[in-house]
C-alpha cells in the first residue's frame, strides 16, 4: 500500500505515528523532516532476521533483561527513526505499543542498505550517540559481510570491534555475543 501524504508544516513525532501502516516504505523523522526509504532487499531481510535470532540467543544464554526487536519506531530526543535491530530493555517494550524511547535501548544495528549509506554510516549514529544509546553497530555487505561494534564514549561512538568474514569474533556488550558476520547474508 502506498500513501499520498498531505500534510503541511513541519512533521511531529505524533504526526508519523499516525500515518497507516505501510510494510513497502519506513518513515522516520530527522529533526522535523519526514525521511521516506523503501522496504529492505532480500539480502538484508535475511542478514537482519539471522543476527536476531543469534541476538535472541545469545540474550537468553547471559539471562540479559533484554528483548531484540526488528524495525521497531525508536523515539529519540531529535525525532523518530526505525534501526534494522533494537536491544531494548524488557520493561521497556511491556506495552504493545508502537515504539521504543531511546532511554530503554541498549543497542542499535543498522544494515547499510545500498540507497541509505550515508544516513546509516554517518547520520543516525549521530542521532543515536546523542541520545546517549550506549551501542552501535554497522553490518556492511560490501565488499563482503562484516560487523563494525562501536560504544559510547563522551557523547561519540569511538569503533572497539570489527567482525570480519571467516572469524568468529567475541563481543562482550551489551552481553557475550560470538559471530562471524560471513553467513549473514548467503543463501
């Protein structure tokens, strides 16, 4: 389903939220303008869904208070953006509601899609960092599979561990988490 949105004046986070359900496009705001991207690929969906049930378990595995969420709505100070996978504290996702505020997210992941690079790469760890979200990461396909952990360091993300294709790599935050991001994306 698509949308004709008529709308005037700067956007709010309540005016997003009220848009209808659409699974082909994500809406996020970025300060009081309205972001518009299309649904991921195939190869996204597939790494996405993989590094979440790997999440999944591996938050189970440490008894974390966690739950890991697929493009949920994230509340932030700046506006509404919705990561590839969220970590979020558990109380913060007991209500069946439609978002998440940035204060219950421990990490963000973001899959760098092929019309999103510079917004994923560069603009939302912004946004994240000053919402003091205390982790990043970046999963980059090209020009192979790898995992890029960044933590919160004086308000930036200062990188602390790359996960590279063939090598199992051990990631101690926000609990312990072994991947080799490699099989991420294969079919």
């Amino acid at each position: 389903m698509s949308v004709a949105l008529d709308h005037t004046g700067p956007w709010t986070v309540a005016d997003v939220l009220a848009l209808p359900e659409d699974r082909t496009t994500r809406y996020e705001l970025l300060g009081e303008s309205l972001v518009m991207s299309p649904a991921p690929g195939i190869r996204h969906q597939r790494a996405s869904l993989r590094l979440a049930m790997a999440l999944h378990a591996a938050a189970r595995a440490a008894k974390a208070p966690v739950e890991v969420l697929e493009a949920i709505n994230v509340i932030l100070p700046s506006g509404l953006v919705v990561p590839d996978l969220v970590v979020a504290d558990a109380g913060a996702t007991a209500e069946d509601g439609v978002s998440v505020d940035a204060d219950g997210v421990q990490l963000v992941i973001e899959l760098v899609s092929p019309g999103n690079r510079t917004v994923d790469r560069k603009f939302k760890p912004m946004l994240y960092a000053e919402a003091a979200i205390p982790h990043f990461w970046r999963v980059d396909f090209d020009p192979a599979c790898m995992l890029v952990a960044y933590g919160l360091d004086g308000g930036r993300y200062i990188e602390r561990t790359t996960a590279l294709p063939g090598t199992t790599t051990r990631l101690d935050a926000p609990f312990l988490f072994e991947i080799d991001p490699g099989g991420l994306a294969r079919q």
